[in-house]
C-alpha cells in the first residue's frame, strides 16, 4: 500500500466538478454544481466540469452555469453522449481519458482534484469516494466510511448514539420486513405515536419524505419512500426548532470549525415541512436566520455538538449537522450531510457568510483541504 504525502500545490490547480449522478438528487446536484462554477475563482483553478448522467455515463459537461438551473417546470439533466469520461492513472498521474467507439482514446490531462458534487446513492454515499481513493485521486470532502455512514440514516443514529449525541425515537424497516408481515411494522409505528415522518433510509435529505398524521396514511407514504429506496427509516415527530450548523474541517490536526447555528422557517402554507420544493424550487418558502434566536449557552451547545457529530462519523471537508431544539431546551440531532446543498442560496453556504466565510472563500478553502492532504489510509 502506498500512502503518498500531500502534494506540493500548483499554481493553477485541475478541479474536476463531478456532477449529476445516478440518484433522485440528480437536479440538485446539476444546480449545486452551477453555483460553484459560478463562483470558482478560474484565475487560481482550472475547471473540468464532468457530468454523470442517470445511466452512470461520465460525459464532459458545459460550463454553462445557465444551462443547470433549476424552475418548478424545469429540471436539469446531464444528457447521455457517445463520448465517455474516464479517471486513469497514466504515467503516475490521474488523468482524464475521453473514449468514443472507433477511435482512439484522447488525453485530457491531469487532474489535481475531483470536488464531487453528488447527493443521494450513487456519490454521496462512499462510492463515488471509494472509486477516487482505489485511483490515489485526492477529492473534497468525507471519505468512504463516512460518508456511507452519513448516507444511512439508521446507522447514522447508530453511530451518533455510542457518541453519546441524543437521538428521538425511531424504526428502521428493511424490505423483509415490510413484504413479510406489514401488519407489525404498523403495530411499531403506532407505538411510535403519530405525527412521523417516513423517509427512504439512504435516498438523500429531500426525496420520498411524508409526513403521516395518521396509521390511515402511513401505507402510502411507505410506497412513496419505497421507490427511491426499499430500506426505510420511520421517525416520530419532534415538537422543537430545526436548527442546523454547518461544520468545516480544521487545517492539519485543528479542530473542526463549525459555523453560527441557523434556524430555517418554512414561510409558505402549502409546505409542512422542509421539502424538497421548498429547498430548491420556490423562491421565499423557506427563510433562515444566522445567527438562530437561541441563548448564548445553546448556541455554544449547538457548534460543541455539530463538531462531536462530525467527528463520530469520521467525516472530512464539510458537513452539516440539524438538530431539534425543544421547548425544554433539549438538542436531539436530526441527521449529518456530508455534502450537503452548496448552492448560494443553500443553508450550509448561507451559515458560514453569517459567520464570516463568503462562498467563494468556502469553495477555495474546501479545494485547500483536499489538496494539503494524504491519499490512503489517514
């Protein structure tokens, strides 16, 4: 096993912007991958947008930020080619290799870093990540394990809980379970007490969420989580403010950073809670105030916790971390995203210019880190 010490940085960087992916999340991580294309510094960074389209197919994408916007009528999507996008080592370095039938395959040159801008299975979930670290290919944020336990949201828990971080009531369901005898996974949601909300186990943070205010609902919403994945988490609903915070790793062996804590309201009536529209789509259904209206001690609560979770999952690069802060003063974490939206309007962006760090300061820093550090086991 070799593990290479970190390299010494170039004067202009090669930063491949993966984007698009396999999963329900494909749009947003087309928008996610505009905003940062926009904002990339180019005179420090040479970027390769390189785009994955549904099939699995790696295609060299536009750099037209335009062309990957998202409206309620319109989705982006990285379209198939008869061009393939290949990462290979050649000659000790990790270059792109352009493949077309019947021709013979062109050389794109080197390239410094991926930044992988995949939500959902597919490339958040470690195998995107375990791909890069099989090639030595140094890339931004969590690593294999960390991310594959960020992606679980019942293993999540798991790891969380022997962190001593407090988590609310929950059940998992696995595909067994449910084809075999449903009768029982309603009896242990009943016990859960209603309001839950159902979400596919390893689908992302936005896609397949129901809330379900009664057992009448709950088999529906159970088949809506079914189709983006057959491995579910049912959750008990949490009277408490989501609070969120945005986590950044520390430089060498500093500690994690972590942001001021942000609070998202859902302005609109016609949302109930943080959905996938209301994320990404309509324009003033959801609000967040950074620094959160909170006591000084619960602030500092908040970014002591992000960082312990941050830690306990092994995460690197950049995470955020949601919480439910009760009317009793109680922090009971929601969940970590190890990549979480990065568009400007995103919260993780939002919470560090809050807190003094611009986007494109974020976006350079996030470049630093996985540039500065070792391939392999670290």
């Amino acid at each position: 096993m070799v593990i290479e010490e970190p390299a010494a940085v170039k004067a202009k960087p090669r930063v491949a912007i993966l984007f698009g992916g396999r999963s329900s999340e494909h749009a947003v991580s087309c928008v996610t991958a505009a905003g940062v294309m926009g904002a990339i510094d180019t005179n420090k960074y040479e970027v390769i947008p390189i785009g994955i389209a549904k099939s699995g197919q790696w295609v060299l994408a536009s750099g037209d930020t335009s062309q990957w916007s998202l409206s309620s009528t319109s989705l982006p999507e990285v379209a198939a080619s008869g061009k393939t996008v290949t990462l290979a080592e050649v000659g000790g370095e990790h270059q792109l290799i352009v493949t077309e039938p019947n021709a013979v395959p062109q050389e794109l040159g080197s390239v410094d870093v991926v930044f992988p801008l995949l939500h959902g299975p597919w490339g958040e979930d470690g195998t995107i990540q375990g791909l890069l670290e099989l090639s030595d290919t140094r890339y931004v944020g969590a690593g294999v394990l960390a991310s594959a336990v960020g992606m679980d949201k019942h293993f999540m828990k798991v790891v969380f809980e022997s962190a001593g971080l407090k988590v609310g009531p929950y059940i998992a369901v696995t595909d067994r379970e449910w084809v075999t005898d449903p009768e029982a996974v309603r009896k242990r949601v009943d016990k859960l007490g209603f309001p839950v909300f159902v979400k596919p186990a390893r689908a992302g943070s936005s896609m397949g969420i129901s809330k379900v205010d009664s057992l009448e609902g709950l088999d529906a919403a159970v088949e809506e989580a079914r189709r983006h994945d057959l491995k579910l988490v049912i959750e008990a609903g949490i009277i408490g403010r989501e609070i969120e915070c945005a986590v950044l790793q520390g430089r060498g062996t500093d500690a994690p950073r972590t942001s001021m804590p942000g609070e998202i309201a859902v302005a609109s009536g016609e949302h109930q809670f943080y959905d996938f529209a209301a994320k990404y789509v309509e324009d003033g259904a959801a609000a967040l105030s950074c620094p959160a209206d909170m006591p000084d001690e619960a602030i500092a609560r908040v970014r002591e916790l992000a960082a312990v979770a941050f830690d306990a999952v092994g995460a690197e690069g950049l995470s955020r971390v949601d919480f439910f802060y009760t009317p009793a003063g109680e922090l009971i974490i929601n969940e970590i995203n190890t990549m979480p939206g990065f568009t400007p309007k995103s919260m993780y962006p939002q919470m560090w210019a809050a807190s003094g760090l611009a986007y494109a300061e974020l976006i350079d820093e996030l470049i630093h880190l996985a540039l500065t550090r070792k391939t392999g086991l670290r």
